[in-house]
C-alpha cells in the first residue's frame, strides 16, 4: 500500500518538534481541488494542535477533518468516503493527542449535568474549574459524546502510562471503524492506508500506535 505521503509528513513532525518551521502560511495562487499529498487527517479540536504546522502541510496538500477528539463518528466516514472516491485521497492519518477533554469525562456524567442532577453539575464544575450551568432540559441528540474508554482523570491531567493507553484504545477504536467501514477500500488496487497516531501538545511528536491492539475494557 501506498504511504509515502504519511512517511514525509512524519519526518516533518520530527521538524517542527525540534522548533523549525514547515508550514508556509502563503497563498499559492490557483491550485487544483484534489489534495496534492493524497492525504486526509482526522484530528482533533483541540486549540493546542495545528495540523497543518505539525505535519508541515501546505495548503492544498490534504482534507483536514476535525472534530471532539479526533472520533470517527458517521460524519468523519461520510468525509472520509468522499474524501477518497471524489477527491483521490488514499492515506488516512488519524491524529489523538495528549491532554485530550475527552479523557476527563463520560458520556451519562455530562449528559445527567445538562438534563440537571446537581452531583453531575458539581462534579463537572471541578473538572473544569468552570461553573457549570444545567439546561435543565433532556434531548435526543447528540446521541454520543464519545468519551473515551477508561477511569476517568482531570482535565488537562499530564500524560502517564494510563493516559497513553487510553489513548491507545480509542487510536485503535478509530482505525477499525475505518479499515471495516464497507464504502472505505483499504484493501485491493483501490486502498487507502490508514495509520494512527497520539500526538504529545507539550513536546510537539507524533507517536505511532500500533494496530491491531487492546480497544479497551469497561469500569
Ligand atoms: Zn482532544
């Protein structure tokens, strides 16, 4: 399988890790709708990555698809497929960080907090060092959050060793959701590679997180 692209865009990271910088915020001029790298990242929201600065993308190089933790939610596929049968994508980054929000809640904690139970309200409010203020009013959606996996730790907690295997977890979790999705080739003359990744927000690297793995185990 094809994964040059990913290769290069890996020793960027090593760059910009040791403080150079990759990415020229220039614009290009007129450039062609397909991404030039082949590439498309699923990254998370957090304010501490820049995708493009921390692989050293250009601009027009790559699809750039964020969202609360990096998830592969059915919109991220929904990209992800027009991403690669539309726009000649054929390798797939998917990016979890350090540090992520996600690790510091569950899905019922913050969901009986907006709805209104006063332990909920109370809890989030310390995790966040935000006063959190109930809706008082239930819905049907978002269906999920998509909290991650695992006991729960402090926002912004630093990275440990059940940090990063928690990570590892929902790395895995995202790249199975990928390889068997049925409209996503990862197999055969039209395949995509798929490689996932926990980037460190105090170092600035890119680490690999091998695949198949551990995807978790409850409580
Ligand atoms: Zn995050």
């Amino acid at each position: 399988m094809a994964n040059v692209n990913t290769d290069t865009l890996l020793e960027n990271n090593k760059r910009y890790a040791s403080g150079e910088q990759v990415h020229n915020p220039v614009h290009p001029g007129e450039q062609p709708i397909n991404p030039a790298k082949h590439v498309a990242v699923v990254a998370c929201m957090d304010a501490r990555l820049d995708v493009e600065d921390l692989l050293g993308l250009e601009t027009g190089d790559a699809h750039i698809i964020r969202n609360a933790g990096g998830v592969i939610t059915d919109d991220a596929i929904r990209c992800l497929i027009i991403s690669h049968h539309l726009l000649n994508t054929n390798e797939i980054i998917l990016i979890h960080h350090t540090r992520c929000g996600m690790l510091a809640f569950t899905d019922d904690l913050l969901k009986a907090g907006l709805e209104g139970d006063p332990a909920a309200e109370e809890l989030l409010g310390q995790a966040t060092g935000r006063k959190f203020t109930s809706c008082n009013h239930s819905s049907s959606t978002p269906a999920q959050f998509h909290a991650f996996r695992g006991p729960l730790e402090a926002l912004d907690a630093p990275c440990n060793e059940q940090q990063t295997e928690r990570l590892s977890w929902d790395v895995r979790r995202s790249i199975s959701r990928v390889m068997n999705h049925p409209w996503i080739p990862t197999e055969g003359p039209d395949a995509s590679t798929v490689r996932g990744f926990i980037y460190d927000v105090d170092t600035g690297k890119l680490e690999e997180v091998s695949y198949p793995g551990p995807m978790g185990t409850f409580g």
